[in-house]
C-alpha cells in the first residue's frame, strides 16, 4: 500500500510566525496556491481514499489537494499537529526571547521538553504511529489492494515523527534539520507483511532532500530508507 504524507500548506499564522499547534488557522492565498499547485502534480495518481487531520488548515489543503475527485475522506483528531499547550497563538520571537532554553529543547527533539499543557515528544511521536497503523489496518479490513494509494494530509512535526520512526531514526537526529516545508510530499511505501521503504521526501529521494544529511552513514541496521516493522 502506498501512502502520500502532505503537509497542510501555508497559513496565515506560518507566515507571521504566531505558534499553532492544534489552534486553528487557515490558508493564506499562497497556501492555497500550493494546494491547488500539489493537486495538479498528483491529478494521474489514483487515490483510493484520503485520511485528514481534523484541523482546518488541513480540511482545507485536502479540499484543494483533491479537488475534483471523488472518493472517501475521513478526518481524525489523532493527525493533528502537536499540542504545544501555553505556547499556542504566542509568537515565535517573543517565545525565543523569553524561553531560549525551552525553545532549545524543543528544536533538538529533547525529551526534557516540558511546556504546560503540550504533549511530550514521544507522546505525540507514539500518536503518530498508532495513527497510521489505524488507517492502514482500516484500508485492510475495507478490502483495499496492497498495490491501491492514499492520502494522507496531517502537520509538518507529527509527518516527521512518523518519517522518522519509518527510517528507523530517533528523532534527535533530526536536530539542526529543515521541517518539512508547507505542502511537502513524501512517498511511504508499506508492504503486506510490514516491511516499510520511503522512496521520496518532500518529492526527492531521502538521500538528495532535505534530510540527506542523514544518509552520509548507513542507519543501524541497514538502508534508512527502508525498514521492516509495523506501522
């Protein structure tokens, strides 16, 4: 089964840097304009379904993203961006001023992260995965094709999270990395017996993208781009 992780694209809060996590904000027009820009590049890939963070900057991603289609679209609490408590609707600058040592944490993925109200890493990290074994396993039981492809439309942080438990690769490793950008795309691939490879992130081959750093050095245990496990 091949899975399409999408982040939502720009919003009005990405672009005056205002802290989200699970508050709600809504495309600007140059989000809109990736949506539609992304649904053009994907219109010859048959989608079978679509699975989509309940949040609205990502229904409406989706509605642009797959415009035109007609198939399933369910939307779940649990793709939702990490729930970042106090730090929600402040500003980045203000909170690199006032909390530079938490802002330290949060960027390296440290465990030691602790805002009031926000999830720890490995809470949201762990959210991320059941999520997309849940919609795996639901496709299954519904009868969808190992060979058939979904959407999924979810958060620039929790698609890391996931991306990185696929590669085999903790998350501090991803310390000092670029996030995925607004409407980046990524390819995961994940076969019947568990077995999981990542072909592309953000449109590239994980090796020449963003990430490439990461591939300087075999992953313990071999290719970090494909891995056996469940998700």
């Amino acid at each position: 089964m091949r899975l399409h992780l999408i982040r939502h694209g720009q919003t009005d809060w990405n672009a005056i840097r205002r802290i989200q996590g699970q508050s709600e904000s809504h495309l600007d027009a140059t989000g809109e304009r990736q949506a539609v820009e992304l649904g053009e590049r994907l219109a010859d890939v048959p989608l079978h379904g679509a699975w989509v963070s309940s949040a609205q900057r990502t229904r409406e991603t989706a509605e642009r993203v797959l415009a035109g289609r007609d198939l399933p679209v369910h939307f779940r609490d649990d793709l939702r961006e990490m729930r970042l408590g106090r730090w929600e609707t402040l500003m980045w600058p203000d909170i690199e001023v006032d909390e530079p040592d938490e802002v330290a944490r949060y960027r390296a993925f440290d465990e030691r992260f602790q805002v009031e109200g926000a999830e720890r890493l490995a809470e949201m990290q762990q959210r991320g995965i059941d999520a997309i074994a849940d919609i795996v396993a639901t496709e299954r039981r519904a009868g969808t094709g190992e060979q058939q492809q979904i959407a999924i439309v979810s958060h620039g942080f929790l698609l890391r999270a996931i991306l990185a438990d696929m590669l085999g690769r903790p998350l501090t490793d991803f310390a000092g990395l670029a996030g995925l950008p607004n409407c980046a795309h990524s390819i995961v691939d994940i076969g019947a017996t568990g077995e999981t490879r990542v072909p592309t992130i953000d449109s590239l081959p994980p090796h020449e993208g963003l990430w490439g750093a990461l591939f300087t050095a075999p992953a313990a245990g071999g290719d970090a781009s494909e891995r056996t496990g469940t998700h």
